[in-house]
C-alpha cells in the first residue's frame, strides 16, 4: 500500500501541462479512494492514503488547523498552475483567461452552499466577508447590534468602531463555557431585543471552543422581530455538513483556507437577493452594479490564482466527505481527552459530549498550569503546534486536528499532556 501511496504522491507532483479548471489529479485521489472501499467505513490505510494528499512538515505537529490548514497537494499543484500561467502574461492570463473563470467558481460555491450563485461573492477571507456587511449596511445612531462574549476579535473591532464611528449600539451575551443549552442562548437574545435592534451576528461555530450554536433557532427567531441575522461561518463551512436551508442566514462569511482547505486568500459572502441594495460595497463601485452581487468583487488587481483552485478543494472535499471528515477529526481528539479526562486537573472547556453542539475544536486548560507557558513549551520542546486562547473570563489552549493528522500524533499528546498533568514539567507551572 505504500507504493499505491508514493504512486498518488508522485502523481500530483508529476502532472504537467495545462487546462482549465481541470480535475484529473483529484480524480488519481478518487481512484485511490475507490480502490480502498471508500463507501465502506474507512480503515487507518484510508486515512494514511488522505495524509498522503498533504505535504506535511516533519518538523512540527500540526494541531491549529482552526487557523489556517495547507492545500491537499492536488489543489496546491492546481494554484501553482494558474499562477506559473498567469505570469508568462498577467495582463493577459490573469485578466482575460483566469478572472472571467471566477463564474465557475461562484457556481460551485453555490451548489455547494445551496444557494442561487447571484448571492455568491468571493473574498479574500471571512473577515472581508463579514466587514462587507457590517460596514455596508446603513446603521445609525443608536441602532443596536446583539452579539455574544465569543465573536471574533476582529469582527467585535468591526462593531466597536462603528460604535465610535457612527453611534451603532453593541449589546453583548455572556456564554457559558462549557456550552450546554441552546436556549438559554435563545432566552438571553429574546430579553435584549428591542425595537432598535436592527442585526444579530453570531458565530455559527465559536472559535475559542469549537462550540456549535443554534443558528437555524436563531435566524428564525431574528426573523419574527424583522431582524437581519449576520451569520460567521468562519469555522463551519466545510467542517459541519449543512447547507443554507439549514441556518436560513441573512448573511453568511467565511473562509475557505481553513476547513475547504483552499489557497490562502480565499473566502466567500452569501447574501439574500433581495438584501444586495441595502449593503455598500467597501470598496467603490458604479451605481449600474447596485442590485449585482460583483459589486462586492470590485476590489482592483489580485491574483486569480487563489479563488480559481477554490474548486479544487471544493471537490477534494466531496471526495472525502464531510460526514466523514468530521468524524475523524473527532476521533482523533477522542484519543487524547479518553486518555487524561479522569484527572481532576484537567478542564475540559468545550461541551464534547453532546455531538450537535461539538464540531472537533476543543478547549482546555489544566489546574496548576499557566495555559501561556504550556503552549510555548508545547511548541518549542515538544514541537507541537496548538493555538492559545485568551479570553476575559478564561485562557486555554485549543486544539484543532485535521484529516491529515494521525493517531500517532494525538497519542503523542495525550503522553505529554499527562506528563504534565503529573507535575513532571517544571516550567510549565503557575
Ligand atoms: C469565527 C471567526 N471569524 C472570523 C475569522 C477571520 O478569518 P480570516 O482571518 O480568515 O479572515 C476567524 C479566524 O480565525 C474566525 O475563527
């Protein structure tokens, strides 16, 4: 079998030429699937054989794809392409082959998404995605926004400037970590909305815990006040499988170069049709695209290099199955909580057990230790990279596995985590 893997290896790396939007090194990784029973539930020879799509860095343990996560090599190869092509003559290539190709990719995104491709903008992240929206609806003085404690830092920078900008008021939830009730998350927004309440943006997923939260509850509640729901999809899309109809957002944001596993610069908004006039574009755009979802796209020369491959990590993805994908990655944490979860010192901030609310993402700090010192000495001594986490009301470090990681490393974890829960590393103590 590890011949059939170097075979797949090598030919990503060996496939040369060029056409457009082609899918013939995804279609090697299908064989290889196929020839592995892929309907069948998969093996670890599966899972070594999807590894072996990634160029993986020996030097480190990648465990904050909750960041951003590499290119399968198909995909990589496929950006490299484009980019190789474009430049012989960008003003040619880039501008008149590769841009007009973004229609492909809206398309695909769409079906994907299941969404009309009108709604589709494609950004260069969720950030752009969501401040889109944000900075472009026409709020005033004293209208009220309704956010939870646990939006992105950014996203909340986004809200807090327009506070000072324009008199926009933030009402902010306080969730409750370990997160267990979906209505008591519903309760807390129905005591704050009021007649100026004009948008509620919640996360779909939360960053700091993985915590998955009710959005579809949400949206409908949002919509019996005539309320428009923001929804950052930034750790969702791709990881969770869903679709539209099954969060019913006003708007959508997210990123693409993190669980779709596109370049990174990738991303996309999804807005109702009959919202587009009510939000500016952030960058100019003539009176005649008002009612054009493109009018969100018109942000001067960019590689198209980067978007153009989005629909070669849209595919690898089928390929996989995002079913599938999710529960391996919450396999893969398994292996670590099992093995340190009866110690008392170990605090397990996100909700694991009730898996509608869990998305793979986990939180933890230990008692005894300072979470700070525990992720450098992770990272320096140990070469494990993880993400700390640093919240007002709690600090821990999150731990974000992806399809490309192996029980190896999680075992590895979980051994160095229990050394330490042992007392066994001085340096990582209060
Ligand atoms: C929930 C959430 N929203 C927004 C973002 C911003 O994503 P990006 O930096 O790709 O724009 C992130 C990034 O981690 C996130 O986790």
């Amino acid at each position: 079998m590890l011949r059939r893997r170097s075979f797949i290896k090598n030919s990503f790396f060996s496939l040369i030429g060029f056409s457009v939007l082609r899918t013939d090194s995804l279609s090697i990784l299908k064989q290889a699937f196929d020839d592995l029973n892929f309907n069948q539930s998969p093996n670890e020879e599966f899972w070594l054989t999807v590894r072996s799509a990634f160029n993986i860095d020996d030097k480190l343990i990648n465990l904050n794809s909750g960041g951003i996560s590499p290119t399968p090599i198909p995909v990589h190869n496929r950006f490299k392409e484009y980019l190789d092509k474009s430049n012989l003559l960008p003003a040619y290539y880039n501008w008149h082959v590769f841009e007009p190709q973004k229609e492909l990719v809206r398309k695909k995104i769409a079906e994907n998404f299941g969404v009309d491709s009108e709604e589709i903008a494609i950004t260069r992240n969720a950030s752009e995605a969501l401040q889109i929206v944000q900075q472009g609806l026409e709020l005033k003085n004293k209208d009220e926004v309704i956010i939870t404690d646990h939006e992105y830092f950014r996203m909340k920078n986004t809200w807090e400037q327009l506070e000072r900008r324009r008199g926009v008021k933030i009402i902010q939830i306080q969730l409750p970590v370990p997160f267990v009730d979906d209505d008591y998350l519903i309760t807390e927004i129905k005591k704050r909305i009021s007649s100026r309440t004009k948008i509620l943006h919640i996360s779909h997923v939360v960053y700091l815990t993985g915590q998955i939260l009710p959005i579809k509850q949400i949206s409908q509640l949002a919509h019996e006040n005539d309320i428009k729901l923001i929804c950052d999809g930034a750790q969702s899309f791709a990881l969770l499988p869903f679709t539209h109809k099954d969060i019913e957002s006003d708007f959508f944001g997210t990123s693409l170069h993190k669980w779709c596993y596109a370049p990174i610069g990738t991303g996309f908004l999804h807005i109702r049709k009959e919202l587009l006039t009510k939000v500016w574009p952030l960058m100019a755009a003539p009176k005649s695209m008002d009612n054009n979802i493109r009018k969100f796209e018109e942000i001067g020369t960019h590689p198209a290099a980067n978007h153009n491959a989005i629909v070669d990590a849209i595919e690898f993805n089928s390929q996989i199955g995002i079913e599938r994908k999710l529960n391996r990655i919450k396999t893969l944490n398994n292996v670590w909580i099992n093995r340190i979860s009866g110690y008392p010192e170990f605090n397990l901030l996100t909700n694991t057990k009730d898996s509608s609310k869990w998305c793979g993402m986990v939180l933890f700090n230990i008692s005894g230790v300072n979470s700070s010192k525990l992720y450098k000495y992770l990272l320096e001594e140990e070469k494990i990279l993880t993400s700390p986490m640093v919240h007002n009301n709690f600090k821990g470090i999150r731990i974000s596995p992806n399809i490309f990681n192996s029980l190896s490393e999680m075992e590895k974890l979980s051994e160095i985590l229990e050394s330490v829960i042992k007392g066994k590393v001085d340096q990582v103590k209060l």
